[in-house]
C-alpha cells in the first residue's frame, strides 16, 4: 500500500516482504514495516558462516529482514528484555558475508546505515532478489524504537553481548526507511551524486579568477593535488 505526501511517498509492508512488494519499492520511497523483524551483525555472521554454526532459530521462517544496528536494550533479572531505541551502524562492513547470508537466511531486505555501493547492489543484492532500506539519520533511533511493539527472543546474547547478539523483535509502522536500492540494484545515494557531479562546473560559470593564489593552487579539478 503506498501513499503520498508531498513529494515523498510511503509505504506499509508486512513482513516476509513479497516478492512482489520488492519489485515495486521505488527509490525514495519512505518505508514503514508491519512483522517480525531480526538483527544480524558481522558477530552473528561470523558464527554462522565463518564457523559454520547452526542459526539459533530457523531464520527463513522468521523472516526475510535483516537490520544491522545495536539495540539500547537493558535485560531485566527475570529475562525479560527492553529495548528503547536501535541504531543503525553501517553496512559497508558486513559487505563481505552478504552473498552467503542471502543463501543462507533467505534474507531479501537489508536495513542499514550508509548503503554500499550500486555495483554491489547489482551484483550481490539483485542475484538474491534483496533490496536495500537506509534510516534517516543519526536521530531516528528512538523513534524506530516506538515501532518496535516486543521483543519475541534474544539469541547469543551471553556470547556476543547486546550489541552482537540475534534480537527477534515484533514491528509495527517500523521506520521512516529510505528506499537506497530497488530490485534492479540503482542506489538512490549514487543516483544523486550522479545528478549533482554532472551540475557542478555549472557553479564556476561567471565566476572571475580568484584575486590571490598560493603555491601550487590551482582551480582545474581535473589536477592532482599531492
């Protein structure tokens, strides 16, 4: 279901996200989640693929989003668990397990910081049928924090600690999330850098020469500075 407001449009997935429902994300668009949604950092990734242990719980049918972030969570003596923001931390790091982890979780959404870079999208995510969601923003954690309604488990959490550990939580209207990469593996962050670095030698026209000049400054971008 999308809607739209102003020039940003939303829409509501519910967890697995359809096959479908990835092939119409859009990039830009502002993604809010219904479902079940899981951490799974390079500490979870490590003892799953680097030392070949067994998932704690069976992650296909859990769910098909993957968020690398750290909860603030605190775990009270009876084990019962409270988390009241989750930050996301960047994806780029964990770029090297990602073609394993879509084969073997059967993750096809990715929430992150930061995105990785389109050629990665076009040659890790699309094989997969993944796609990429980015937070907005370094404010955002507690907000996505009130979507997250309870946590159903907490794997590894002795082994790896709050922040490493596989926390299963149950969503509701979880976000704002950027669309970063479709089905078709275009970045929406590469897209406008695109945009902008056709634009800027269009700021310079009219300008005049600068009045002064130190050594060895010059005003061709296309010169290497060293």
């Amino acid at each position: 279901m999308a809607e739209k407001h102003g020039k940003l449009e939303e829409v509501r997935l519910t967890t697995p996200v359809s096959t479908e429902a990835i092939a119409g994300l859009k990039l830009g668009q502002v993604v809010y989640l219904d479902g079940v949604v899981y951490t799974g950092r390079e500490g979870v990734y490590q003892r799953i693929l680097d030392e070949g242990l067994a998932p704690p719980v069976d992650l296909k049918a859990l769910s098909n989003v993957n968020f690398h972030c750290s909860p603030a969570a605190s775990v009270a003596e009876d084990g019962t668990c409270n988390v009241g923001a989750v930050t996301a931390t960047a994806s780029f790091r964990f770029s090297k397990w990602m073609a394993r982890w879509f084969e073997v979780s059967g993750a096809r959404v990715i929430i992150g910081k930061g995105g990785m870079a389109e050629a990665y999208y076009k040659s890790v995510f699309v094989p997969a049928g993944a796609v990429y969601l980015v937070t907005v923003g370094y404010g955002t954690g507690a907000l996505l924090g009130r979507g997250i309604k309870r946590v159903r488990a907490v794997h590894w959490l002795e082994e790896l600690g709050i922040a490493q550990a596989l926390w299963v939580f149950e969503v509701e209207n979880f976000g704002p999330l950027l669309v970063e990469s479709d089905a078709a593996g275009n970045s929406l962050f590469e897209s406008h850098n695109r945009a902008l670095a056709a634009r800027i030698e269009g700021l310079y026209e009219g300008l005049k020469p600068p009045a002064l000049h130190r050594y060895g400054e010059t005003d061709d971008r296309k010169d290497e500075l060293i």
